[in-house]
C-alpha cells in the first residue's frame, strides 16, 4: 500500500512539473527550468522503477506493457528496446508503407495536375482525368526507381568503379601489368539498410557492400577484396585491397583503400576467401572436363551419323548388276532376204 502511494505521489508531482515547464517563459532562467527537467526525469526514473515492483497494478497490464516497462526499469533498455520494436514493424510492414506513399503520391499530384490545368485549359473532363492519372502514375514511378537507386546498393556498379581506380593505378599496374581484366566469377554480400533509432528519431541505415574477384593481368594474377558503402547517393570505398601472390609463396597485398585493421575486421570477406579460391583453382579443372564432355558429344554424334548412313544404304533397292545378273538384252532373230 505503501508503495502505490509513492508512486501515486510521484506522478502527481511529474504531472505538475510537466504543466509547469509547458507554461515557462523564454525569459525564465536557464538554470531553473533545467533543473525542472532534471527532477521531472528523475520523477519518470523512480516511477518506472517502482511500477514492477507493485504486483497489483502490474498485473493488471497487457504483456507487451509488462515487457516493455522490465525492459525500461534497466538502464538504457529503453531505446534498444523501442528501436527493436520500430526495426521488426519497419521489416513486416516497408512494402506496405510504400505501396500507401505511392498510392496517395499519385492521388495527390493528379488532383494538383488537374485542379491547375483546368484554370488555364478547358478541357474534356474524362479525357483530363485520364491523361493526368496516368501521368501522375508515370512521374510517381518514375521517383520510387531514382529514389531506389539512389539508396538502393547495385553490385555492377561496385564493380566497375572498382575496375576503373584499378586499371587507373600505377601500383597495381607495374606489379601485375596492364591491361587488368575481371572475371564474371564474384562473390559479394550486402548489408546495412532498413530503420534504425537515433534518440528517438527514425533513420535509415547505410547500404554497405563486401565483395571478391578475382583479378588477371598480362603478368600475373590477384585476388581483389573491397567493401563499399552507399552515402547520399554515392559509393564509398571503405577498403579496395589485391592480393598478388609472389614468387617465394607469399602474398602481396596492395591497398588502394583502407588498411590492414579495415581488411582484417571483415568477417563475411574471410569466410568467403577460402571457398572462393578453391572455386577458383579448379578452374582449369574444369576447362579439361568440359573439353572431355565436348569431345564425347562429337564421337557420339559421329557414330550415330555412322548407324543412320548404314541403315539408309540397308533400307535402298539393290540394281541388276548387283544381283549378278548382268544387264538383260534383247535377242532379235536373224531373217534372211
């Protein structure tokens, strides 16, 4: 009983702490009205410390309520919780929030369209409304693609940015010799992007990408490793490293971006190194095999070609001369004048 009435103290004191740093005044000292503040986030402090230990009135609350004040009562659970909470709906419900946008995007900038065309051009009322939906349609689509690019990660573009500051370096050039080429081979993962909470402000996280090719030139052959971060509708290079292996058996390891702590920290790079090479070193392997599978493929059409020409030569009829018989002529009796 005792604590009930604590806390029933303590809200009544927030509550008129809260009513009063409403009404302050610019003028108000600064000193004072902080400390308001001060003790009316103390007040909250004691008041959600004290609602889990009254078992009547916590009880009687949902169990999501429950969850979310034990997680409240721990010193800076509050904001992890509420930003798992807004991560998880974010997750479920994005498709639909911006299907919605571009639903009332499009309602929107049609009536707008139309509204300000039919004070200056008298046109027909059904052909208007259709021609202004469908271009309000158009313009709505055509700002969910830039906007998707724009903070979307493309795994192309990486790439070439990537091939160009190589082509472009003079390092990597002088030790694997130019011309560079890729390969079609590329492993890569993405990461980052979906809502994050700042304080209690939503935010979007960075796209960030991590990628492995492998990477020939006229001298020798290398193993490039990057990782690449979407900022304000740019790329990034947070590391653009090759690794070329030398003559003793090492590697030698070039960075154009980044240094060893970035290239050592990235976990997915390293998981995926070990069965990328192995990928890649049989490739010659498999060369050889599908040269064996080609060579097959022809004797098997050769020798099914061989069968159909006999089968054809079986199925034609025979002539005379090849029964034996010889050409058959006509005898004429002689009659004598």
């Amino acid at each position: 009983m005792g604590r009930q009435q604590a806390l029933a103290s303590a809200v009544r004191q927030a509550t008129c702490l809260l009513r009063q740093s409403q009404s302050a005044t610019l003028s108000e000292p600064v000193a004072e009205y902080g400390g308001r503040v001060s003790l009316l986030t103390g007040l909250s402090r004691t008041a959600w410390q004290t609602l889990p230990r009254s078992p009547a009135m916590y009880s009687r609350l949902p169990r999501q309520a429950q969850k979310l004040i034990t997680s409240a009562s721990q010193p800076g659970q509050l904001q992890k919780a509420l930003g798992l909470q807004a991560e998880a709906f974010w997750q479920a419900h994005r498709r639909k929030f911006a299907l919605a946008a571009c639903a009332l995007g499009a309602y929107f900038l049609w009536k707008t369209l139309f509204g300000v065309t039919s004070i200056f051009v008298n046109l027909s009322e059904t052909m208007a409304e259709t021609g202004f939906l469908a271009l309000a349609v158009a313009l709505v689509a055509f700002l969910y693609l830039y906007l998707r690019r724009k903070w979307g990660v493309n795994a192309d573009t990486v790439y070439r940015n990537a091939m160009y500051q190589l082509n472009t370096n003079a390092g990597v050039l002088e030790v694997m010799g130019a011309p560079l080429a890729g390969s079609d081979v590329r492993a890569y993962v993405s990461s980052g992007g979906g809502l994050r909470l700042k304080g209690l402000l939503p935010r979007f996280r960075s796209r960030r990408l991590q990628m492995i090719f492998p990477l020939r030139g006229s001298d020798r052959r290398g193993l490039v490793s990057l990782e690449a971060k979407k900022l304000h509708g740019t790329y990034r290079f947070k590391l653009l490293a090759v690794d070329v292996p030398a003559a003793a058996g090492a590697e030698q390891r070039i960075f154009l971006e980044g240094d060893q702590q970035i290239y050592a920290r990235g976990g997915v790079m390293g998981e995926l190194r070990d069965p990328f090479l192995r990928a890649l070193s049989l490739k010659e392997v498999h060369e050889e095999e599908d040269e064996m599978d080609d060579a097959a493929q022809e004797a098997e059409e050769l020798q099914a070609e061989r069968i159909r020409e006999a089968e054809l030569l079986s199925r034609k009829p025979k002539s005379m001369d090849e029964d034996g018989l010889g050409p058959l002529k006509m005898i004429v009796p002689w009659e004598d004048p």
